[in-house]
C-alpha cells in the first residue's frame, strides 16, 4: 500500500521580494487572495466536500498569508491542504488555453461527475483515517479537470507576474501552524507557464436542438432571429439559406407554438468571473418545425 500524506490543517502563501521589505502592494494582495480563496472554493465543491476558511494574521520575511480550513474532518481537511499546494504550485502540462480534458469535462452530465467521485469514497472518510497518495493523486486529477481552477491560477499568476517586486513565492502546508512538508516553490520566470494565452473555447456544435422561435427575421440580411433554448433567451443568424428563402416568402408562418429543431454552433469564452458565456450562435441546418401536434421535416 502506497505511503499516507501528513496531516495538516492550514496553508501558508509566501510571496518573496527583490529587496529586503515585508510590505505588499495592498490592491495587489487582495487580489491575489481572491483568486486563491476561489481555487480552495472550486477544489471543495469539485470534491463534494464542505469546507470553511479562516484568515490568520500576516507575517513578515518578505510576506506570508495563512490560512486555516475548518471542515467535517482532519481527513477531509489534509486531503484538501494537499490537493491545494500541488495544483496552486505545479507546472500544467498545457498552458495556451484549456486542456482538451478540461473542455471535454464541460460536457459530462451531473451523473458522471458523481460515479467519478463515488469510486473515491470522499464523502465518507473519518476522522484522522488515513489518505494514501493514490488517494490524493486521483483526487488532483479530478479537480485538475475543472477549468476554472486552471482559469484562476492563471489570474493569480498573471497579477503576480505584473508585480516586478516578487522574485518568487512558495506554498507550504501547516499542522496547527506548524511547517508540514517543504514548500513548494515557483521562481518569477516560471509565472508565464501558469498563464492562459486564450480566453476563447473550442465551438460547441450541437445536433438536432429545439429553439422555441419567439420572432424571426423576415428581411434579407444578416438580420438575427430571437429564441428559446436552454431555458435562455439567445439570438441567432439562420444560416439554412432554404429554410431561410421559405419564411422570406411567406411559405412559413408564425405562432406562439412553432419551434424549429435544428443544427447549431455556438462560440464561447470565459469572462472576467471565470464563467463560460456564449458570444455567438448560428443555426447551419434546419431539419424540423414543429407547430402544436404538427411536425414538418425538411
């Protein structure tokens, strides 16, 4: 059986400076701790387990933030501190834009998620059991495939990048404010491997989805149609020219019931919170109408 990992229950972020000061710049600090208050965040939700965060004083030499997690166990918590010191530490394989695994994740059901956490038994570990490093190894690859961790290390490194005062910084596990470990460490010319060169996703290309048509475009033009679709409004251009050239015609008309089922792309990017927002959607085939009980396909 593979070696247990060491207990611990806090983390200590460590910036080192160029000079010999302890300060920081204040705007800076706050928003480096955001974007890693919300990789502990997307680490626990990921897990399914639940956990809360306490801020300890700041400490000088050059400066040191510390945080101590609180949850339902010591177990839970040591897997988490761990988990958190590889990802906010460890170089990622791919840093241009979001691993192919990351954008395939997007894509799983609730269903598959939960069967991928069910083989690790999280939910149920004791207190002070033992967490093996297949455990911790298997749980980092799940959290590594939450794209928003990616997209908040990248914020977090890109700021500190900018901040011509670090040198370095390195993270450091505690046990009651205890060192556990050796700190892990990311010298100023390695920040550029954690940033993400892109903010665009590969297009969704969707088959065979219903759009509740609220109005149509019914001029020549890349005049854009409105609809219902994945309990949201969107706007989309019709690109079935056939299709297209009937409704301009008067061969199709409107009511309050007429959806189309259709073949559609949709363009993506990730805003500023870290969100996936849709910047574009274009229907490239139109295969059905639907009007009350009546189907016409084309």
């Amino acid at each position: 059986m593979m070696n247990s990992i060491e207990k611990s229950n806090g983390l200590q972020f460590h910036y080192y400076f160029k000079d010999s000061s302890h300060s920081i710049n204040s705007l800076l600090r706050n928003e480096c701790e955001k974007e890693l208050l919300y990789i502990f965040k997307e680490i626990s939700e990921t897990l399914g387990l639940q956990l809360e965060l306490e801020t300890l004083p700041a400490e000088e030499g050059g400066f040191k933030e510390t945080w101590k997690f609180l949850g339902k166990n010591s177990a839970q918590i040591s897997l988490v501190v761990a988990i958190a010191a590889i990802v906010i530490s460890r170089f990622p394989i791919e840093n241009k834009e979001l691993t192919s695994l990351q954008i395939e994740n997007l894509k799983l059901d609730n269903e598959l998620k939960r069967k991928e956490l069910e083989k690790l038994n999280l939910e149920f570990l004791q207190d002070d059991e033992e967490i093996s490093q297949e455990t911790l190894i298997d749980s980092v690859e799940i959290v590594n495939k939450n794209y928003k961790v990616s997209w908040r290390k990248s914020n977090l490194y890109k700021k500190l990048n900018n901040y011509q005062k670090v040198e370095y910084i390195d993270v450091l596990r505690l046990q009651d404010e205890k060192p556990v470990g050796t700190p892990r460490k990311v010298h100023k010319n390695e920040f550029s491997k954690f940033i993400l060169r892109s903010d665009e996703l590969p297009k969704l290309e969707l088959e065979n989805v219903k759009i509740d048509v609220i109005s149509p475009a019914i001029k020549r033009g890349k005049f854009r149609w409105k609809g219902f679709y994945d309990n949201s409004i969107i706007n989309f251009l019709m690109n079935d020219y056939d299709f297209s050239n009937k409704v301009i015609n008067g061969q199709i008309h409107f009511s309050n019931r007429y959806s189309i089922e259709v073949e559609m792309d949709q363009e993506r990017k990730i805003n500023q919170d870290g969100n996936i927002i849709v910047t574009n959607s274009t229907v490239s085939k139109v295969n059905a109408s639907i009007e009350g009980e009546t189907r016409i396909e084309y």
